[in-house]
C-alpha cells in the first residue's frame, strides 16, 4: 500500500519576465524512506490569475537534498514563467511524497 503525503502549498512573490526562473527551496523536511524503498515527489504549479490576462507556470527541476542533521530531505525547485508575453507574479507550488 503506497503512503501519501501532501505537504502545505508554497506560495511564490515576484517578477519572472517571459522564460525566467526561480529557484525555490521547501520549508518541509520528509523523512528518508526505509532502504530499497521508493520515494517519488509530485510537484506541480498554478498561477495565480490577477486580472484578465492569462499566465502559465511550469517546473524545470525538482532536486532533493538530503539533510545530515536533522535528518531528512528537503526539496529545491526551478519554477518557470512559461507564457511568452506575460510576466509572472505570483504562483502557488503543490507537492506530494508517495512512498
């Protein structure tokens, strides 16, 4: 039976021009899975639409990053402006942890 876990959205403030990107480090800390065990990470991005216009987000990259102390890993992640003419400012991040 596989175990889910959904952490607290990660919301994002700023100005990506058309292509920029962000780097984005988690505030969670996810246990390190039994060995052998798989862990797979779910991360996905919605703008936030302000007005009439529409914008689009995307993840480039997910890294993990394991913690020594206090144990744990810890997620970074690339978040694109994809809209060709838009320029972002506010996005919200969801991840989920499936071991």
């Amino acid at each position: 039976m596989a175990n889910i876990q959904l952490f607290n959205p990660i919301s994002f403030h700023g100005s990506l021009a058309p292509g920029q990107t962000a780097v984005i480090s988690t505030p969670i800390l996810v246990p390190v899975p039994r060995d052998n065990a798989n862990l797979v990470f779910v991360v996905s991005a919605r703008p936030v639409r302000t007005g009439p216009h529409v914008f689009a987000a995307n993840i480039r990259d997910v890294v993990v990053v394991t913690n020594d102390a206090p144990g744990g890993l810890n997620l970074n992640i690339v978040l694109v402006n994809s809209h060709t003419v838009q320029t972002l400012t506010d996005a919200i991040v969801s991840i989920a942890a499936i071991s």
